[in-house]
C-alpha cells in the first residue's frame, strides 16, 4: 500500500511538473479572440471620436496619461506585442512609435493612430493560423503558446478602454454605446 501512495505521487507530481508553457491554443480561439479584439476596437475608436478636441491634453492628475496618452499607449502596444513576441515586423519602428506616445495629442492624428494600430492587430490575426496560434514563444520572460500573445494584447486594451471610459466620464462623456 505505502508503495502504491509513493507510485501515485510519483506520477501526479511528474504530471504537474509539465510546465503549462507552450500549451496549444484552446479550440476555436482565433474566432473568439478576434471577437473580443473587434468589440473592445469599436468602443476605444467610438469614445476617442465623441472625446472632445480640447480634452486630448487633459489628465486626472499630474503624473498620469493625458487622453491622447492613453490612445497611443495602446496603439503602441498593438504594433509592440506582435513585433517583439510574434516575430511579425511592425510598419512602424519602434522608436516611431515610442515617439509618437509621448508627442502626439493631436485628436484628428491620435485617432489615425489608434485606427492604423487596430487595422494592423486585424492583419496579424488574420493571418495566424490555429496551429501558428500554438507555437511557443516568449512573452514578458515566459514561454507561451503564440495564442497568449494576442490575448494579453486584448487583456492591455481593455484595461486602457476602462480608463479611458473614466477619462470620457470625468469630462462629462457619455461612452456611445451605453447612452
């Protein structure tokens, strides 16, 4: 009995030992992930168009994003996680898009910005396959399927859709879809 208990252990510890790494990307997760992408994409495009020109430069408090910060923040990272992680080239350079972060408040250009930053994310993921999406790669030091990828950069917008919602809401801002 005591050496089947050790036997038992034996496995399950060797089981959960396997690193959850690289693991392939659940069923169907290119169709979901895209919906997620599209939904929050709307909505951030949406509430940057009803943001008024003269509140790109405003901010809560010192030493936070302005709105227009906010906006190419997020840009910069849809050009930054597939460039960096997924081995896809962005069309923009990274020291074009860092620059462009801390220099643009512009509304009419942060928008194009933030719409050319959507379109290229829509072009990455239409062209990674199901088994592309499971392949290994490295994100923030860790070793992942190429599926976390896009869905760290679905998890980063939204965290920023939720600021810039608080943002809208502070400048007297109704989010569009939820008037």
């Amino acid at each position: 009995m005591r050496r089947i208990r050790f036997l038992l252990a034996a496995i399950l510890a060797a089981v959960f030992a396997v690193p959850l790494s690289a693991q392939s990307a659940p069923s169907n997760f290119g169709e979901e992930i895209s919906g997620q992408f599209e939904a929050s994409a709307g909505k951030l495009v949406a509430l940057a168009q009803a943001m008024p020109s003269d509140t790109y430069s405003w901010r809560p408090m010192d030493g936070v994003y302005s709105v227009a910060r906010v906006y190419t923040h997020i840009s910069r990272y849809n050009y930054m996680y597939p460039d960096q992680s997924l081995g896809i080239e962005s069309p923009m350079g990274p020291a074009e898009y860092g620059r462009w972060e801390e220099e643009v408040g512009d509304k009419e250009k942060v928008v194009g910005i933030l719409s050319a930053s959507l379109d290229h994310v829509r072009v990455v993921m239409n062209q990674m396959s199901e088994k592309e999406l499971s392949k290994p790669t490295s994100l923030y030091g860790r070793e992942v399927g190429q599926w976390a990828v896009l869905l760290q950069l679905v998890t980063h917008m939204n965290e920023h859709l939720g600021q810039a919602i608080a943002y809208a809401r502070m400048n007297q801002v109704v989010p569009p879809w939820s008037s």
